[in-house]
C-alpha cells in the first residue's frame, strides 16, 4: 500500500496544503487531503524571518519541510534516506 511519503519520494519541491485544526502535532503538511507526518528532527538548514526550513528522519525517509513567509506557502521535498535499499514501485 502506497504512503504519502513514497508517492512523494523523488519528486522534489511540493506544495502542500498546512495541517487541519485536529491533526496531531506531528503532521507538518496535507498533500491529496492526507496527512504527511514529521519523524525525528536532524537539521534546522535554515530558521529566520523570512524561511524556516527544517530536515527530518522519517521511516526510511529524509524529509525536508521549508516555509516561506515571503510568498505564503509550505513545501516538503521527500528522498530515500541513506542506507536504506527500497524499491519504488
């Protein structure tokens, strides 16, 4: 069964739409309506004014979640973690 995450993977910069109201508080963006869940934070690569761009370890995933004040948008980018050998399917 496919995850939001491995429909995402490889696809560079997404947009995506930001968290409902009750979702937890490890849900950092909805794409196609469902959920994209944040594992373990491994980088802030960038947290000011205007960007905050944050990497996280996610299952087999490298998750990169950046949002831009300037424009009003979040965008999450998803890569197969090193070390891991999965298959796309």
């Amino acid at each position: 069964m496919p995850t939001v995450l491995g429909d995402l993977d490889g696809e560079g910069w997404v947009v995506v739409d930001p968290p409902e109201e009750d979702d937890t508080h490890t849900v950092v963006g909805r794409y196609a309506d469902e959920p994209i869940r944040a594992g373990v934070l491994t980088d802030k690569v960038e947290d000011d004014l205007d960007v905050i761009h944050y990497r996280y370890r996610t299952g087999c995933y490298d998750l990169d979640v950046k949002v831009d004040f300037d424009i009003g948008r979040g965008m999450v980018r998803v890569e197969r973690a090193e070390g891991y050998d999965i298959q796309k399917s």
